[in-house]
C-alpha cells in the first residue's frame, strides 16, 4: 500500500458538509456552523484526475475519483464515489464507495466510508473509515479516524488522531500522527503537516508536508510474497478558486521522495491533479 496523494485535497475538499454548503469555506479545522435553510445544497459533484510520473523506470500511474454527495438535512450528508486507479503493470483497480456524515452539534462532525474493490489487481478487496472532528474552541479542534484494509495477503488497521490550530480568521494548521499495524508484524508511524492560507475573494492556498514508513507487499523469489516497510517524504501544494458561490476549481502537484530498505533512492513520484466541486 503506498500512501495516496489526498493528504492536501482533503484540505481544498474536506467533509461532506461542508462541501454541500453554500458559500461556507472549506476548512479543515473543523465542521462549519451550520447554515441557514436557504443557503443548503441539496447536492455535490467532485471529480478528480491525477497522473502520477516517475523515475527509475516505472511505468506511470493515472487515477479518476467521482464523488456525488448529497445533503439528507442539516445534519446528515450522504455519498457515492467511484475511483478508477490504473497502475501499470499490475493493472487497474475500481474503489466503489458509500459514504455518510452526520453533525449532532455545530462543532462536531462524525463521518464513516465503506469502499470494496470486486477484483482487485493491487488494491484492498474492502476498505474501512470512520472517525470525528470536535472543535473545542474556535482557535482549536481535535480530530480522530481509523482505517482498515483487507488485502487477499492479510490486513493493514491505521489510527489517525490529529489537531487542528487555529492561527489567524484565515490561517489555520492541522497536525496528524498515523500509527498502523500491518500483515501481523509490521507497525509502522507516519507524520503530516497541512497549512491552509485563506486569499481573497474566496481562494484558498493550502501547503503540507509529510514523512513516514508505508506498508508494502511485493512479490518476491519462489512466488512468495514480501512485506516490507518503506519510508518517504511527502510535499503538496494545492490552490483552490471559486467561481461564483457554487463552483470551485482546484489544482495541485505532489512530489514524493521514496526511500528503499537501505536508506537510499528507490524513486522519485510528482503527481499533478486538478479537480472541480459544484455544488447544486
């Protein structure tokens, strides 16, 4: 499993309710006060597309994500998404995902996923999320998710807990820490950084930084399968621009530097992705 490059769109796309609200900023610090009646959309359209490059003579990746959510009331949001991933040469995979969001309060969000991939090539056969976000005070919020992959290999669980600070009205910095456990006898610990800078007129430029181990099985001599653990530095920088109150464009590079067991190259990754969300 190699890490995926939402760690920054979750900062240019975050919850499903906040999305479905009509010119609410899309924090990631914390669910949104909830809007006035007139002001709800009832539906959201977000398709991404990224293309992956490399060094070191690996084949390009593409990947193409459709979410279509949609706002129940003011407290329930629910969702669709689809995700084509093409990873040659071992193939390509479809994610089909159901996703929900649920806001008791004004500052609490609680969100859940379910994702399985019929015949997977490379990915998980089911995917499992879920988790909250509180924020305790404006300047200040906490975050908690876990995540479960069931590979046809064995399972990899994470657990995400996270804070988000607020620096000015238009500043704001989430720090996250992901421990995980993975095939029976690897753990492996992966820290990230996401900055959000509020622009005028509605843009939004968000920066992160990353680094940590992923979990990863190849196929070794005999037909044996290996797991490993391998460490990379992860950077993003995405900027998001609105146009009128219910359509945003984003666009964003993210550039990997993956380190093999010996503490040397194993290759280079930059991922453009561009995206829209619209709101109706």
């Amino acid at each position: 499993m190699k890490r995926p490059f939402a760690i920054l769109l979750l900062a240019v796309c975050t919850s499903l309710t906040s999305v479905l609200h009509a010119g609410t900023p899309d924090e990631l610090t914390a669910p949104s006060v909830q809007p006035h009646k007139e002001d709800l959309r009832q539906w959201a359209l977000i398709p991404t597309y990224s293309y992956s490059f490399f060094n070191k003579g690996r084949q390009s990746w593409q990947e193409q994500d459709t979410q279509l959510l949609y706002q129940l009331n003011s407290q329930w949001s629910l969702g669709l998404e689809t995700d084509f991933r093409d990873r040659p040469p071992s193939g390509s995979d479809i994610y089909y995902s159901g996703l929900a969001s649920y806001s008791p309060l004004d500052a609490l969000e609680l969100h859940a996923r379910v994702s399985f991939c019929s015949d997977p090539s490379f990915s998980a056969n089911e995917v499992y999320s879920g988790g909250f976000q509180y924020q305790i005070m404006p300047e200040f919020g906490v975050l908690l998710d876990y995540e479960g992959f069931n590979f046809s290999q064995g399972s990899i669980n994470e657990i995400n807990p996270g804070v988000t600070i607020g620096i000015t009205d238009n500043e704001s910095l989430t720090l996250r820490y992901v421990h995980g456990w993975a095939f029976s006898s690897l753990e492996y610990d992966y820290y990230s950084g996401a900055l959000n800078i509020g622009l005028p007129e509605g843009r939004r430029l968000s920066l992160a930084f990353a680094y940590g181990t992923d979990p990863d099985s190849e196929l070794g001599s005999g037909g044996n399968t290996v797991n490993s653990l391998t460490a990379a530095y992860t950077s993003s920088i995405f900027f998001r621009q609105p146009f009128g109150k219910d359509l945003n464009a984003f666009a964003g590079i993210e550039y990997v530097y993956r380190l093999n067991q010996n503490g040397g190259e194993l290759y280079q990754q930059l991922t453009p992705t561009i995206g829209l969300a619209w709101k109706f």
